[in-house]
C-alpha cells in the first residue's frame, strides 16, 4: 500500500512537471528573443506590439506612450495568477485617473476562455490575447506571472518585477 501510494505521488509530480513544461516551455523563445527585451543592460525600449482586446480590437504598445504601463503576462490556469488578481484590481483602482494602465496579456488561451475568466474574476482592466505567445517570447517570458513595466517614453523601467508598484510610483513621479 505504501509504495501504491509513493508510486501514485511521484507520477502525479512527474505529470505536473511535465504539463508545466510543455506550456512554459511554448513561451520560452530564444536566446535572441532574450537579448530583444531588455534582459541586457543596453536594451532598454520595450519591443512594440499589437494584440486583439476580448472585443477584437487591435490594441498596439505605442497607443499607451505617455503612461506608465504594466504589462502583466498571465494565463487562466495558473494559480500564483489568479491569486494575484486581488493586487491587481486594487492597483487599477488605486491607479485610476493617473498616467498608467495596467494590460494583462493572456498567453496562448482562446478568447472565450480569457472572456469566461475576466468575467467570473469581475477584471475591470485591459486584457490582451498573445494567441500564439509571439509578444510573451519577445520579451522573454518564461513563465507567469511576468510582469514588466513599461515608462511614459517606453522603456523598460523594470522586467520580471519584485516590486512592481514602487517602480510604478517611481515612474509617476519622474524619477
């Protein structure tokens, strides 16, 4: 019975080892697409883009220049995600009526999916759909969250974030 149950244990942590791998790994990219994004001390403008919004418009990186962005690279799946959710909606409340905006971009997930989600989780953000994970490998994503933040001119003010929101505040302010 123990080794049923030991058995069962390592599959299932092989099984999710496994699944974790084939969709971060998806967003990987190359090491070429790493040195595009800023993981390099002389790279700092934050790549452009366009994605579709859950309405089907096309929302480009430029259309924010003059605010501080967050981009928020996410899924539906993934727990840390959906556990920061609460942070996030309390910093796009926060932030409301200041120079930011804060886009969740949605990494290899169909729009009714993302459309179900944002409506159970009430999010009053802009959200993105990164079909194909083509923006998630431009800035080098490996998994989420990710998340970077883009200053009012368009530079990388920080990627893979520890603190989001002092960067944030320290943007706002011009420093």
């Amino acid at each position: 019975m123990k080794k049923k149950i030991c058995l069962a244990i390592l599959l299932s942590a092989l099984f999710i080892v496994a699944a974790l791998s084939m969709n971060i790994g998806v967003v990987k990219g190359s090491d070429t697409d790493e040195q595009k994004i800023g993981t390099k001390q002389d790279v700092t403008m934050a790549p452009d883009f366009s994605l579709k919004d859950l309405s089907g418009k096309v929302r480009s990186l430029k259309d924010y220049r003059g605010k501080v962005v967050l981009l928020d690279f996410t899924t539906t799946w993934c727990p840390y995600c959906k556990k920061d959710i609460p942070n996030l909606k309390k910093l796009h409340t926060v932030m409301k009526g200041k120079d930011f905006e804060l886009i969740s971009i949605y990494v290899m997930e169909s729009p009714q999916k993302v459309a179900s989600f944002a409506e159970k989780y009430s999010l009053p953000y802009t959200i993105l759909l990164d079909n194909d994970a083509t923006v998630a490998r431009t800035y080098g994503v490996r998994g989420v969250p990710t998340k970077v933040v883009v200053s009012k001119n368009g530079n990388i003010g920080c990627w893979q974030c520890t603190s989001a929101e002092d960067k944030i505040d320290e943007l706002l302010k011009g420093k």
